[in-house]
C-alpha cells in the first residue's frame, strides 16, 4: 500500500442485518459488519492500492476498536480516527428482493461522531500531502460540531490545494430537504467535484433545472452543467438507475466536465447487496481521476466499480483494479474463473 493520498470524514457505525432476505420480524439473529458512507470510499480506493486515511471518532470502548479494526483490515490507515463519546451509530438494514425494498432503520441520535469537537482532528496532519479529500452530506445532517468539524477541514483542504470531492447523499431521515439545501449550499464553495443526482441539484441545492420532456440521462446532464456552472467546479457525477424490483436494475453514469459530458454503457445488475453501490461508484471516479484516466475512461472505470459492488454482500466494494478493468473495457465474461 502506498504513503495515503485519500483522507475520508464522516461517520463509521454498525450495521445490523437479518440473514438473507429475512424480515426484521422473523430474524432470530444479526449478521454485524461496520460502514460508513465515506469509509465505504476509503476501503474501495484501498481495494484498489490507494493509500486511504479514514477521519472520524468512535467511543474509547471494545466496540469502538472492533470498529477500527474491521477497518484495518481491508487496508485503510485508521490513525486520524478520535476517541471518545458513549456510542457507535447503528443501521439496521433489511435486504430487499424481487417486488420488497429494502428497508433501513437508523438509531444514531448521540452517537460519538454527532459529539464530536472541531478539536478532536488536526486538518494540518491530515491534509498535507494529500490529493483528495472526500466528504458526504450525512456528516453535516448530524449537527453543528461535526459541520464545523468539516468546515474546518474543507477549508484547509482549499488552503492546501487539495481536491475535494462531496457526495450530496442526502437522506431525507436525518433533515428536510430545507435544512439539508441552507447548510449545503454554504459548503460548496469548497468543493471541486459534485457526487448526486438531478433532483439534489434542482431540490437541494436549488439550481434552476429545465426537467420537462427529457429522460433522465439528459436531467442529469442539464444538472450537471447548472452546478458546474453555478460554483465553477472541476467536475459532476451521476448515476441513472432503473429498479423495475429490487433484485434487477438498470445502472448508466456519466461525468461532465467544463468540456462536455461522457456517458457511460448502460448495465443490468442482478442485484445481491443495493447498499454501497454510490461510494464504489465514487472510489472508481476517484480512482479514475487520480490516475490520469480521461473522462470516457473514468466513468467507464465508476460504473463498473459500482456495478461489481452490487455483487458484493456488505457495504465494502472489494473488488480489484483488475476486477473492475475486466469489466469496463475487457470481455465482461461472468464465467467461472479456473
């Protein structure tokens, strides 16, 4: 693994899951993993060789370490990580199948990270070096100490240089459209590469979208340009999914740049794990960038990363550069490998 070149903020917790597709009221058992919106990125890009650093705080217990080391394992430096407050967020997730959606219950109100202080994280250390910082809107939905825990660390990220990326990620059980549009309309000064969908740029963020008469490919290319135009960035992503159930999908993506948009193949996904499938597209647009691929080839690179996530149980995509090149540019067999 090389020195990091990634950091990730945001919060880590528990998901609890019933085995298979069990409903909640029938699961006698939990299948434990960790996660995190942003973590989910970090352990993607170190799938893929990329030095990650995960930034976030955990409570000073024996749950908080299994957190970490769950992390530690899939190849992500962890010392950026604080210690303190009572509580790990929990997620419990209901997997989805055919005709039944899934279903996520969150139970994170005073979990460590939401406590968190501006002072629990030195954006000096973290941050120098770096050339990518990657954040989420879930980190400021969790209240003022961890907005301005992030606003410190965006800003810094500017001073220094570095890239910063932001998934807009909003989940309508944590703040209303309103709240969510005030508090990311101020952050986005600091961003360079916007991560959503239309509805986040016409809805959340504001911008005047035309949506009438056009597919969605075409919304997302409109949007696209709006928030590129609007906060001169360097690029916005997005993906278009089609869910006829829960078990088959559509998946198409593209990516614009001030020189045009690039649109990616369109795949069905037998779906085995729906949760996640956004952090692997966006560690495979990271990737992407990072290593000198141009557009075509990098939102090639991001769907297929996502598409390949989809296959995996868990919110980790860990599927390899390799994994992921077969499937964006080589045959895309899904034969036995033997």
């Amino acid at each position: 693994m090389e020195k990091s070149r990634v950091a990730t903020f945001g919060e880590l917790m528990i998901t609890l899951s019933p085995r298979g597709f069990d409903r909640f009221v029938q699961a006698d058992d939990f299948v434990v993993r960790y996660t995190g919106a942003e973590s989910n990125v970090a352990v993607s890009l170190a799938c893929f060789g990329v030095g990650t650093d995960v930034v976030s705080k955990v409570p000073a217990n024996d749950i908080g370490q299994a957190c970490v080391n769950y992390h530690r394992r899939f190849g992500v430096n962890t010392d950026f990580i604080a210690r303190g407050g009572d509580r790990l967020g929990l997620i419990y997730m209901e997997a989805g199948v055919s005709r039944r959606p899934s279903v996520v219950i969150y139970d994170r109100a005073g979990s460590a990270f939401s406590k968190c202080d501006r002072s629990d994280f030195d954006w000096d250390a973290i941050l120098t070096g770096k050339e990518w910082f990657h954040v989420s809107g879930t980190a400021p939905a969790l209240g003022p100490s961890v907005n301005d825990a992030l606003l410190d660390g965006l800003k810094k990220a500017k001073e220094l240089g570095v890239t910063v990326s932001m998934d807009c990620n909003y989940r309508s059980k944590l703040w209303s459209v309103e709240e969510a549009g005030k508090k990311l309309r101020e952050l986005m000064e600091y961003v360079d590469v916007f991560v959503g969908g239309w509805q986040d740029v016409k809805y959340i963020l504001g911008l005047d979208v035309d949506i009438d008469g056009v597919d969605d490919i075409e919304r997302s290319k409109r949007a696209s340009e709006a928030v590129i135009k609007r906060y001169g960035m360097k690029m916005a992503a997005m993906t278009v999914r089609e869910a006829p159930s829960a078990s088959l999908n559509y998946y198409t993506g593209l990516l614009t740049t001030p020189e045009g948009t690039e649109v990616s193949k369109r795949y069905e996904i037998q779906v085995a794990e729906r949760i996640g499938g956004g952090d692997a597209f966006t560690a495979g647009l990271i990737y992407g960038v990072l290593n000198g691929m141009d557009t075509a080839k990098t939102i090639a690179f991001a769907v297929a990363a996502s598409c390949l996530k989809h296959s995996v149980a868990g919110d980790f995509n860990l599927a390899s550069v390799e994994e992921v090149n077969e499937l964006a540019f080589g045959s895309g067999s899904a034969r036995i490998k033997r």
